[in-house]
C-alpha cells in the first residue's frame, strides 16, 4: 500500500498539477484566439463608424467655420450626414471615400465654405469701413458664384491672386 506524504499519493500530483495547468493554458489560448476573432471581424465596423465620425466632425467644423446660418448648416450637412451612413454601412469603401474627400478639398463647395467663411470671420470683424466692407462681399460673392458655376475653373483658383490675398489675409 503507497504510504501518503502531505495528503497526497506519490508519483501522481506532480501529473495532477500538469495536466491542470495544461487546461489552464489551452483556455487562455482558446480565449485568445476567440477574443482576436471578434477584434478582427469587429475592426472594420469600428473603423467604419471612426471615419463616419470623423467625416461628420470635419463637415460640422468646416460648416461652422464658413459663418453659415443654422439653416444653410443644416443643408450643407444632409449630404455629409448621408455620406456617413454609408460608410457606417459599408457601402463606401476607403478608396472612394478619400476620392470624395479630394473631390471636396477641390471642388467649388470648398472653396464658397472658404469664401464665406474668410467674410464671416476676417471681413465683418475688421476695422474696414461700411463701403470698403460692402465692396468685399460683392467680390467674395462674385467669386463664390464664379467658383460654384465653374465659370472660374480649377486651374485658375489655384494660381489665382485673389485665393492668394485671400490666404495671406487669413494668417492675421
């Protein structure tokens, strides 16, 4: 008969220990692998609703820049909350996303926003007089109508002297 030592049998507690420990490990791996599992398929819906986010945050700061009326807020950020909902579903992948962002940053809706928002901002708040003031808005508007019925193409924005002032203007 196997004489005990402390409570156990001899020879089978160090197998015991093993084996438990064996278990221990084969359930953190499993845990692992399943917890990697739902950050992959979930990755992408997380990085879906960033960049939705993101888009949304972006069109709220652009629309708040350009000094629009809650109105003209409101409309401007339907299509931008639109856009959204389909990246939130899928429906917009990453490449024509970036490809609608550039169309933005060159199209003329970006460059009204500016327009605008250069009056609301530097134009109204300057110490400029009633006329001088009222002579700036006629050419901002002039040129946002210019820039948005593409009579003044892209090209010319670019290198375009009043974009320029404009810039320039904008440091102070």
């Amino acid at each position: 008969m196997g004489e005990q030592t402390g409570g156990q049998t001899g020879g089978k507690s160090g197998f015991g220990c093993a084996k438990m420990a064996g278990v221990g490990c084969l359930v953190l791996i499993v845990l692992g692998v399943v917890v990697g599992l739902v950050v992959y398929v979930k990755a992408k819906d997380w990085a879906r609703a960033g960049a939705a986010k993101l888009a949304e945050i972006g069109g709220e700061g652009l629309m708040e820049q350009a000094g629009l009326s809650e109105a003209e807020r409101e409309s401007a950020m339907e299509p931008i909350r639109e856009f959204a909902q389909q990246i939130r579903d899928g429906d917009v992948t990453l490449e024509q996303g970036m490809a609608v962002m550039k169309e933005l940053a060159e199209g003329p809706a970006f460059a009204v926003l500016l327009t605008r928002g250069f009056e609301g901002k530097y134009l109204a708040a300057s110490e400029l007089s009633d006329a001088e003031k009222q002579e700036g808005h006629v050419t901002l508007t002039r040129f946002a109508q210019g820039v948005s019925t593409e009579r003044i193409p892209v090209k010319s924005r670019v290198a375009s002297p009043s974009i320029a002032a404009m810039a320039s203007a904008s440091v102070y």
